[in-house]
C-alpha cells in the first residue's frame, strides 16, 4: 500500500508561481513513477507531468517551459514548481504513482489540492 499527501496548492494570480509537494508513504521505491495530474471543473483528469526512474520526465505541451517536476528519493517526495501561472491552470492537482508487478500496476491517487489563478 502506498499513501499520498499533497500540500501547496492556493490561490495565485496570473503571472506567479506556487510549489505542490507530495510526500510518498508505504511500499514505494525510487524507482516507481510518480507524477502530477489536474482536473478541471467539467474536464476530464490530464496529465501533467510525470518522473521516471532515472530522473527522465515528461510533460503536458501547455505546461512546458512553465512547470517543473523534481524528486528527492531520500525523502519520497515530488515536487512541482509552477511557474507564469495562468487562469487555465486552474484545477484541483492530484499527485499519482504508479506501482508494478509481475504483469501489471497499480495507480495511487493522493486526496488533491486546489489550485486557483486569479486574472
């Protein structure tokens, strides 16, 4: 079992930056990927960034050059630096990780954190 707790989300205005953090508990090795997805009121749940094994990581098209997802290993924890936030930023944030076995995985969702930009 693996628990997950996500702090940060708030409210911003357009143009600034906030930091999500998620703290990993349980049976989770630094090799599992782990990630952030949003959703939006009346949308669908997308990804927005994830961290890989071997410190490779992708992203949503309309976040590149905007976010950045970072990990420390030694605390179980990803981060997420959002930076030129913009109103269609708005969504609850959930923190993900993904666990596989022999012939399958499992997702983890943490409980969600909101965040709210302001134009």
């Amino acid at each position: 079992q693996v628990q997950l707790m996500e702090s940060g989300g708030g409210l911003v205005q357009a143009g600034g930056s906030l930091r999500l953090s998620c703290a990993a508990s349980g049976s989770i090795f630094s090799g599992d990927p782990m990630g952030w997805y949003r959703q939006a009121p009346g949308k669908q749940r997308e990804l927005v960034a994830r961290s890989f094994s071997g410190g490779s990581t992708n992203y949503a098209d309309s976040v590149k050059g905007r976010f950045t997802i970072s990990r420390d290993n030694a605390k179980n924890t990803v981060y997420l630096q959002m930076n030129s936030l913009k109103p269609e930023d708005t969504a609850v944030y959930y923190c993900n990780a993904r666990l596989y076995g022999p012939g399958n995985s499992k997702d983890y969702w943490g409980q969600g954190t909101q965040v709210t930009v302001s134009s």
